[in-house]
C-alpha cells in the first residue's frame, strides 16, 4: 500500500470521462469523485470491488490515502485508452461528437 505521506505520492493527473467527470489518476490507478466538501475530495477507484481511496484538498493537492489498499494490480490498457479518448475529445470537440449519435 502506498504511504499516507504526501512529500512521497506520485503525481496526479486529471482525464475526464466520456460522461464528462473528472478521473483521478495517481500510480496507475484512476478514481472517480465520491464526495466532496469546501475543503476535502474524496475518490474511489474505479473498479467497484475496490475500496481503495485518496482524499484531496480543495486545490486538487493530496493528502492521504484512505485505509482500504487496491485489492488488484493497475491496468495501464484502461489508463490509455482514457488518455486516447480524452485527446479524441479535444481535437474535435464535444459539439461535434455530439452531432454523431
């Protein structure tokens, strides 16, 4: 499990979805939003049988990781095709895609 103090954590990163959220990505992992406060986040990952999560502050800075630790190795084939659909979503815009379906 990844330590809970913030000087160690990788960095993060933001794709957003084909539903238009915000993902976290820290380590390979990708969490979506669960809650969040004026001050705090709190993210989930995305597999659902996972309980591992990471909170942040309101300027997207980490704080720590929460107890539960991912219960399954990242996947870096979902982290491309995230990145690949974002960069998509980018170069033609949403309007345009929109007009497809």
């Amino acid at each position: 499990m990844p330590s809970s103090d913030a000087d160690q954590t990788s960095t993060i990163s933001f794709l957003i979805s084909n539903k238009k959220t915000r993902l976290l990505v820290i380590d390979g992992y990708i969490y979506q939003q669960n809650k969040s406060t004026a001050k705090v986040s709190y993210w989930l990952c995305e597999i659902e049988l996972c309980n591992a999560g990471v909170y942040l502050n309101s300027d997207d800075q980490f704080l720590k990781y929460a107890e539960n630790p991912h219960t399954h190795i990242p996947v870096p084939e979902r982290l491309e095709i995230s990145q690949d659909v974002d960069k998509y979503l980018e170069g033609v815009g949403v309007g345009s895609l929109l007009l497809i379906y």
